[in-house]
C-alpha cells in the first residue's frame, strides 16, 4: 500500500513539472506578443491622433456637418462586447463580463467581438446580432473594416442610434481598465477642446460633405482598430500575469508533493526495516 502511495506521489510530480513547463512556454509566447501589441498601440495611438486633429480642423471652420454619423438620434442601442479568443488569462474575460451584465440588462441587442464573449452572450439571455471570432490574433485591416461595415451598415439603416463598445483598456502587463465608450454618434465637442494651430484653408474636392463623410469612416476605423488592439494587448499582459502566476504555483506544489513523497519513502523504508528485524527475532 505504501508503495503504491509513493508511486502515485511520484506520478503526481512528473505531472506538475510537465504542467509548469507549459505555463514557462505560454508565458514567454505570451510576453512576445505582448511587446508586438504595444508597439503596434503606440502607432496606432499616432495615426488616431492625426485623424482626430484634422476633424478638430474642420470642425474649428465652423463647417456645417450633416453626416449621419454625427447627429444625436432616439432609439435603440447596439452593444459591441470584446473579448479574448482564448482563455488561460486569468480574470480578463470574466471581469468585463461581469460588469457588462452590471451595466447593460438583458434582453439587449449585443454583438460580441471574440469567441469567449459569444460563449457568455449564448448562455444569456442577450440578443445575438452578428459575431466576429478569432480576430484578435491576427488583427488585419481587411478584418477591422469587416466589422466596421457591420456597424455602419446598421446605423445607416436606422435600426440603432447609439453604439457603445465595451473593452478591457491596455494601462500595463498588470493592470486593465474596464471601459465602455460611445462609439457613434460621433461627439462633434471632442474636436472642439482640441487646440488647432494649422490655419492653412481647404480646397474641398470632391466635395465638402464627401470629404467628411470620408474622415469619418476613417476615424471609426481608428477607434475600432485601437479598441481591439487595446483589448488584445490587455488579453496578452493579463494571460502572461496568469502563466507567471501558475508557473510559480507549480514550484511550491512540487517542492510540497517532494516532502510528501519523501515522509512517505521514509516511512516505506522504516517500516521493512522493522519487519527485517522483527522476523529476524522470530527466527532466534
């Protein structure tokens, strides 16, 4: 019985140092993508702020904006919920959920962005629009534009007024910020606290309202783009966290299971010495 005690102990400890070998190479994959992730933001945050600049300048020449995407409408809401493809990264996925049911009461209309967040909105008891999966591990352009066309394909058509996006926001490898901001209607006042040194004027060609309307598909773009890639880098600093975590859980379950296995094989060895020389007496 001992025996067998001290072979399952054994057993269990291969087991574990397998297990935290998976954690180390998760965490280091995870770490890669992480510092890829950030670079990426740092662009992005860039090329965002460029498209935000040059709306505040035309916003700046009092030009009359009647673009759609901009007017204040009554009706219904459109919930974007983002979430990771994949688990293995601690509370990410869990915690936005959890305020995302704090915030929105279902029934409500919810596209989720992720395959955890369609997991969670399929047991609710939400309404599913449309959904995009496995976007958050290669992030194109051409899978952005994808879903930005859904959005401003139902907005067009009237069916929703307001889109407000929900994410997990990028502050550090440790640390998320859970935010859900409106993304349409366009708020035309962020542009006007955004001071305009460039007075140069504009020749408008096509036209005015073409040119904005274009600007403003691209700013949706932007803060689609940003918004993934927000939740992606999150999602990496999260999971490394997590893996940091599992790996060092590992060590102190080893090094307990190793105290364990060797009481055990002292006590197997104690016990046949005392056989030993209990049947050696009997045999006096």
């Amino acid at each position: 019985m001992a025996g067998g005690n001290i072979r399952d102990i054994k057993r269990r400890i291969v087991s574990v140092k397998k297990t935290q070998k998976i954690t180390a190479a998760l965490k280091m994959v995870a770490a890669a993508k992480f510092k890829k992730n950030q670079s990426m933001i740092y662009q992005l945050r860039k090329y965002s702020d460029s498209i935000s600049n040059l709306m505040a300048n035309l916003v700046s020449r009092t030009l009359e904006i009647g673009n759609e995407l901009f007017q204040e409408k009554e009706g219904n809401t459109l919930y974007v919920l983002v979430s990771s493809d994949r688990g293995l990264c601690g509370g990410f996925n869990q915690n936005i959920f959890r305020k995302f049911v704090a915030d929105v009461p279902a029934p409500a209309d919810v596209m989720p962005v992720g395959n955890k967040a369609l997991s969670f909105l399929k047991n609710s008891d939400y309404n599913i629009i449309d959904s995009f999966v496995g976007i958050s591990e290669s992030m194109t352009n051409e899978e952005v534009q994808s879903i930005v066309d859904k959005i401003l394909e139902l907005y067009s058509l009237d069916k929703y007024t307001k889109v407000i996006v929900s994410y997990n926001e990028f502050k550090s490898a440790i640390a998320q910020n859970i935010v859900s901001e409106e993304l349409l209607p366009i708020d035309i006042n962020d542009f006007s606290e955004i001071e305009v040194t460039d007075k140069t004027e504009y020749l408008f060609e096509p036209s005015e309202p073409e040119v904005v309307d274009a600007l403003a598909q691209k700013y949706i773009f932007s803060k689609v783009k940003r918004t993934l890639l927000e939740s992606a880098t999150a999602e990496q600093g999260s999971r490394m966290t997590a893996m940091d975590s599992a790996t060092d859980n590992a060590d102190d379950l080893v090094y307990n299971l190793t105290l364990v296995y060797n009481r055990a094989r002292q006590s197997a060895i104690t016990t046949e010495l005392t056989e030993i020389v209990a049947g050696a007496e009997g045999i006096k």
